[in-house]
C-alpha cells in the first residue's frame, strides 16, 4: 500500500487510525477538484476527524496541466511550515482564478501568505524547487501502483478512479473498517 509516515505535513487524522485513504491529485485538475469541493469534507467530518481514517495526498501534477507543478510546489513548500492543509484547500477553491494564468506565482504567494507561512522562507522553498524531488517521487510511486488519471484513491487494499460521490467512499471506507477490525493490531 502506498502511505506516507505518520507525522507527515500532508496528512491528516489520527496516527492509530487502522485504515489510510491516500488521495493522488493534481490541484488544477478540474474532477479534483470536483472531489474536493463534493466529498472532500464529507470524508475528513466522518472519518478522519473521528480518528477511524488516516487521509494523505500524493502530488500527481499532469503535464497537460501546466500551472499543476508550480501549485504542487506552493502546497508542499507549505507543508515545511505544517501549512499544507490551509495551502490543499486554498488551491482547490481558487482554482479557476490561477489554472489559467502565465505565471502563478503572484497568485500563490498571495494565499500561502493568508494561509500563515513564513513569507521568507517559503519564497526560498519555491524559488529553488526545494520539494520538486517529493513531488516526483510521489508521481513515481503512484505510477508503481498503476495510476494513469486523477484523481484516484487508495483505500485499504481497494482503488478508487476519479471523483466518485461520497456514497461510494463511505462503502469503501466501512469495507475496510470492517477488515481491520477483524486483523490483530498492528
């Protein structure tokens, strides 16, 4: 299964939490967004902040996405700052006022700077492409696990592809629960 460690900046939900839903997404990826702004909060209500679900993103920028990459760096230079979360959601619900634009840039310092990083440090983060080598590895890594499109979903032992409706991640979510209340703890 693809997870991330436990204190990972971008994930979220308990540590003991005996299920993972790991999101693969693109941030200007308009059916990711569908899912953010459709089941996203749904899914952190009744199971992450419940503590029954560990929920991580995997960066999966597309090429066909040209703004994709430069987000995914916003997000991740964020997530140093533990700012990751505020960043996630901040890109998903402007989405439609940076996927156009030439040069982002401006537009995304301006909401890691209402989302509380560190202007200075960030700006350095970014400029230098400090966490494109995690962005690769989490594309690579997904790749390895056969996702071609975005968004897709890892629950458990089951898959998920594309921004499906909360009924059908509440089903996958309560298959899984059920397994690993059946197997020992870990």
């Amino acid at each position: 299964a693809i997870t991330r460690r436990p204190g990972d900046a971008t994930s979220q939900g308990s540590a003991s939490a005996r299920v993972w839903l790991v999101e693969v997404s693109d941030f200007q990826c308009p059916y990711c967004r569908m899912w953010h702004d459709s089941t996203y909060s749904a899914v952190v209500r009744d199971y992450v902040a419940t503590g029954k679900v560990r929920l991580a993103y995997l960066n999966f920028p597309l090429q066909m996405h040209v703004n994709a990459l430069p987000a995914a760096e916003a997000a991740m230079c964020a997530s140093v700052q533990s700012k990751f979360w505020p960043m996630h959601d901040a890109l998903f619900t402007s989405q439609e006022k940076w996927e156009r634009l030439a040069d982002p840039s401006a537009f995304f310092d301006s909401l890691g700077t209402r989302a509380g990083v560190d202007r200075t440090q960030w700006t350095t983060c970014v400029t230098k492409h400090l966490m494109r080598p995690l962005i690769e590895a989490d594309k690579s890594r997904s790749e390895q696990r056969g996702v071609q499109s975005t968004p897709s979903f890892f629950i458990g032992d089951e898959t998920i592809a594309g921004a499906q409706p909360y009924s059908e991640f509440r089903a996958a979510i309560e298959r899984q629960l059920a397994k690993a209340s059946k197997s020992p703890a870990r």
